[in-house]
C-alpha cells in the first residue's frame, strides 16, 4: 500500500510512518518545513509540502492509496486546523482516497456521561482548553465533509515511550484505566493508526485508543 503521511516530521506522524514502513508499505512522508537531518530518516524520504496547499496536496493524493494527516497549525496561524482538512480531504475525495486524521483528545464523550472531554477538567485543565477547541474545530470540519475520513483521537495524554504493540480500543468515548488515566505511547498510537489502515472498521468515523 502507499501511505503518505503529511507531518511525518511530528510526534505522531513519524511513528506512524515508521510503523507503515516496518509493516511493508511504501511510505512517503511530507512536512511544511524540513531541517537537513530530516529529509532522509532511513526509513522514509521526507519531501517539503503544505496540507494546506489544495494543488501540492492533489499532487500527493493522486500518487498514493491512503493519506495520514498528522499536522499541527502552522507558526502564525494557530488557530487555523481547517484548511489543511479542507485541502487533504478536497482532494482525497476527487481522487478517491482515504484519510486518517490523527486529530485531538477534545471531541470525545465522557467515560461515562456524554460530556465532551473538552468541558472535563479532569481530562482538559483550563490552560489545555485553546488547544483542545482546535481537535474540536477540527474534528467539525470533518464531519461535514462527504470524503472518506477516519477521525483518530489519541487518549488524555500521549507522548514517546514504547512499542508494546498493545492498545484498547474505543469508539467516541475516552477510555481510561482502572486508576482514571488515559493515555498511551507515541509508538502503540501509530500500532492503532496502521491497523486501522490495514484492516478499517466497517461504518466507523471516529475512535480511540488507549492503555
């Protein structure tokens, strides 16, 4: 399968395109600035393009089956998730592809209420909140979009760790562990991510995963 992951330079995206490539897929990974120790990792090429950019991102649609967008807001415009979904999922609906958003803990439902984590100060502390509306505004854009979109909310916290190739597996309620925490390893988001790929839930839009 050829997987094009747009933020391949981030936290998320360039364990996702290490997971692809460890799983045999061909994998090209994209970013809207590339450092010189970054534009070959080895594993994966990283070539310079902006998810907001409509034409750059029908170029990639057109050379590749599935494409993982795992960006953050660009310098100067944090506040602007929307035209990167816009453009990506343009795109993969003209060409016929399929979008993984890597997205925001923020539109999930409570563990047990239909509260959005969002308005959980357990989960989002006020200080996290400007940024937790930026997975909600993004995840919005989504849902009103006719594309082939799958909508991937890591848990509370996640961050570099370890591979265990284990996870949970939720649909758009937090999961948390038996001491109310959730969260989940870099590495084993990108394990959830690939599976997904590689194996879709039929009918499912949005989902997460955790420990």
């Amino acid at each position: 399968m050829r997987i094009a992951v747009i933020g391949a330079t981030g936290m998320a995206g360039s364990r996702i395109a290490a997971e692809a490539v460890r799983r045999g897929h061909a994998v090209s990974g994209f970013s809207r600035s590339i450092g010189s120790d970054e534009r070959d990792r080895g594993e994966f090429a990283v070539f310079t393009a902006d998810a907001a950019d409509a034409q750059a991102m029908g170029r990639i649609a057109a050379g590749h089956d599935v494409i993982v967008l795992a960006t953050r807001p660009a310098p100067g415009a944090d506040d602007d998730v929307c035209s990167p979904v816009a453009a990506v999922l343009g795109t993969a609906l003209e060409f016929g592809r399929r979008v993984i958003v890597i997205g925001g803990a923020g539109p999930l439902r409570g563990p047990n209420s239909d509260q959005r984590v969002i308005d959980d100060p357990r989960f989002v502390p006020p200080e996290w909140r400007s940024i937790a509306q930026l997975s909600v505004d993004q995840f919005n854009a989504c849902a009103t979009h006719p594309a082939d979109w799958t909508y991937l909310s890591p848990p509370a916290l996640f961050g570099p760790g370890t591979r265990t190739g284990t996870y949970r597996r939720g649909g758009n309620r937090i999961l948390i562990d038996p001491r109310g925490e959730s969260l989940i390893s870099a590495e084993d988001l990108a394990v959830a991510a690939l599976d997904e790929i590689e194996e879709p839930e039929p009918g499912v839009r949005h989902f997460t995963v955790a420990y």
